[in-house]
C-alpha cells in the first residue's frame, strides 16, 4: 500500500459526527488519537460529551451522545496514566473516509482540538513536519475545477 505524505497539521472532515473543516494536529509520539470535549459523562449507559473549537460556532458546544464506547487507559505526555473514554467515528482527509478511534479528552491548553496519532496514521502516511494543510489544500483546489 502506497502511503501518502501529511504535513504537521491539516484540516480533516468527520462525517459520522457531521463536523467539516475541524483542526488536527498530526502527533508521531502520541499513540492514540483525540478530540477536545467537555462534560464527559455516562448516563443511562450512553456517553455524552460536548465538543468544543472555538474556530467553529456551529460546533462549539454541540453535544453528543455515543451508544458504543470503551474505556482505555492513556499515559499522557507528562507520563501519567489517564482513563479516557474512547468512541469509533470516521475521518475524511485527502477524499478518502478511514475509521479512527478517538479518546475523548480535555484539550484546552491545546491549540487543535483533534490529535491524530500513530494508531492512525500506521501504514496509510508519511509525516513531512515541514508540511501543513496538505490536504485540505489538495482538497479546494479539486473544488475549484468544478465547473457548476
């Protein structure tokens, strides 16, 4: 399989859970992926969250609520083990929709609200940090040879 070159950060669509345009950050030492929510909580053994990025009004603040999660333990970069809560979703990046597991995670001191790391990224990309908005790019100059 042929892999495709990311740069460091990139834009990316996760069209189970109807957000377009969201910021990732593109992590090789993190293992797991992420997305920035607030209020986890279960209820009646469903999962809520709130999604938060501050670039997306639509968005910020829109709660969701998962049927199917897990629960994983993650060391964070400070070298402390977390419980996290983990969904399945999908993501499209460079026209191509892939299934990625997301641990859900306050990430308010961060910059992206989405982290994708190696889990992810094994066997489908080469990371070129020099790199940024490689697809998201790639991907409005398609949209520009539409002819309506």
């Amino acid at each position: 399989m042929e892999k495709t070159i990311i740069g460091r950060f990139d834009k990316a669509d996760f069209p189970s859970l109807h957000l377009h345009d969201i910021a990732i950050k593109i992590d090789t030492g993190a293992y797991t992926s992420s997305i920035h929510c607030e209020n986890i909580r279960e209820e009646d053994e469903v999962l809520h969250c709130t999604f938060l990025d501050e670039e997306h009004p639509l968005y910020n603040g829109k709660e969701f609520a998962f049927n199917e999660y897990d629960i994983v333990f993650v060391r964070s970069s400070n070298g402390m083990i977390q419980k996290r809560y983990q969904v399945e979703s999908t993501i499209k990046i460079f026209n191509k929709v892939y299934k990625i597991s997301l641990s859900l995670s306050s990430r308010q001191e961060m910059r992206f609200p989405v982290l994708i790391g190696r889990k992810f990224l094994t066997k489908k990309f080469i990371v070129d940090p020099e790199l940024t908005d490689v697809s998201y790019k790639q991907s409005n100059n398609e949209n520009k040879n539409i002819i309506p």
